[in-house]
C-alpha cells in the first residue's frame, strides 16, 4: 500500500468491469476517493463502489459517455462535488472489434477510435484543464495495449488508437513535464476480463495464447491494477511518458525462445 494515496480523489473511466473495476477496488485499498465511470453496466459499477467502501476508501458511480465532453465534464463535477478535488484521471474505457480491414466499415472504424483514443484525449484534457487551473501537480494515467507496438491483423483500428494513445501519451507527458503533471500508459497483454473470457475457456484457443507469452500464464485484471496504483503513487515520482508493460514479456517476440530464428 502507498500511504501518500490516502484520500487522494480519483477518477476511473469504464470502472464497471475488467481491468478498470480492478482498478477502483485496488485504489479503496489504497483508501481513495474514486469517481467510478461507467456507460451502461450500473450494477458492475455499484459493485465496485461497494468494495472500495469496504476496503475503507470512498466512492460514488457516474454514467457518462467518455467520448464526449459533457461525459468527461460530469465526471469532473463529480469529483469535485463528491469529494472536492481531483488528483488522479485515469483513461481506461475501452473497446475492440474484429474484422478484416478490407470489411471495415467506417461507422466501425470511427466508434473505436472514438472511445479509445479520443475518449483519452477528452479525459486528458479535462484533467489538465484542472490541474493547471488549480495549480495541482496532478497525475493521469492512460490505458493502452501491447499493440501500440505488436501489429494485430484483422484488428486494425483496435492497433491504430493504442499506437495514437502512444504517442499522445509521449508528447503530453513531455508539454506537462515542466509543471510537474506526470501522464503515463499502462499496456496490458493477455488479460483475462470480460471482454476475451470465451477465448480463455476453450482449451485449445488459451494454449496457443499461452504459447505467445514468455511467462506461459495470461494475466490478472489485479496484476494491472498494481501497476496504476505504482503509477499514481509518488514512489513513481520521476516517471512520466512511459508505457508499462503488463504483460508476462508478451512484445518481446516470443517465438525466437530458445534461440529460433
């Protein structure tokens, strides 16, 4: 636990499920004030707030659509009618279709851009806004992937707004720096949430999966959640423009183990 995080106010953005409900229940046990967002499953966002309240820290759900200002506006109002302050945003929500591009349809290509690049641009700057406003060395926290940096045929728009949250992460974090505003990524690999349960169940589908990681074992949503905890603590106090992978070595091209190639 970092005991600087005690009563920090945070916001969550798609913290009903996965990798982001993870997070809002590792920041109650860090005892925080959390904003948990979420878009359509209030009952994954209640859940959380009710063990965040447990583990001893504060919470309150909002639904919001993070691909719009007014969404990102009352998470903010939230944050700070609920609990007085913001300290902490974290970008999570996120989305993933498949498709052959050649079949992309741009109503498709579009949504997910518009909720994992641009919802982060959005959440960004709301957060900023305040934070320079209010002269708070403030901390925001971006959920990319893996494929910033591995290409992901058949998901060609899901790898396009992770290499954008990339740089838009790098180039922030390098106009904020000197204000002492630290924005960094986290890039996940094989996770089990939600989102990719079906994959994992098949025997066959988690075989080659594992096969594709060096540690030979797919993730946790709580393994993440430990890195942003790590992130918005000051113990990372000189980190910013940084992608932390979570990810068993999964982009370290795994299939030249034991000397192939």
């Amino acid at each position: 636990m970092y005991k600087d995080l005690t009563n920090k106010v945070a916001v969550v953005t798609g913290g009903s499920k996965g990798i982001g409900k993870a997070i809002c229940e590792r920041f109650g046990k860090e005892k925080m004030c959390v904003v948990v967002n979420y878009h359509s499953d209030e009952e994954g966002a209640q859940e959380a707030v009710a063990e965040i309240e447990k583990n001893g820290g504060k919470a309150v759900a909002v639904e919001a659509d993070v691909s719009t200002e007014e969404g990102m506006d009352r998470l903010l109002k939230a944050a700070i009618e609920t609990f007085g302050s913001l300290d902490i945003w974290v970008n999570n929500a996120g989305m993933e279709t498949q498709k052959p591009t050649h079949e992309l349809e741009l109503e498709d290509w579009e949504k997910v851009l518009k909720v994992n690049l641009t919802g982060v641009f959005l959440g960004t700057k709301t957060a900023l806004s305040y934070f320079k406003t209010h002269q708070i060395k403030g901390n925001i926290i971006n959920m990319s992937s893996v494929h910033e940096q591995i290409p992901w045929p058949t998901f060609a728009h899901y790898a396009a707004s992770k290499g954008g949250v990339k740089l838009f992460t790098e180039t922030v974090a390098m106009e904020y720096a000197p204000e002492n505003i630290r924005i960094n990524s986290i890039g996940p690999g094989a996770i089990k949430t939600p989102i990719n349960a079906e994959k994992f169940e098949d025997p066959k589908e988690k075989e080659i999966l594992e096969s594709m990681i060096p540690m030979e074992r797919v993730g946790k949503p709580e393994e993440v959640a430990a890195a942003a905890a790590w992130l918005a603590s000051n113990e990372s106090s000189y980190v910013t423009g940084i992608t932390l992978f979570v990810d068993g070595g999964m982009k370290l091209y795994p299939s030249f183990q034991g000397g192939k190639g």
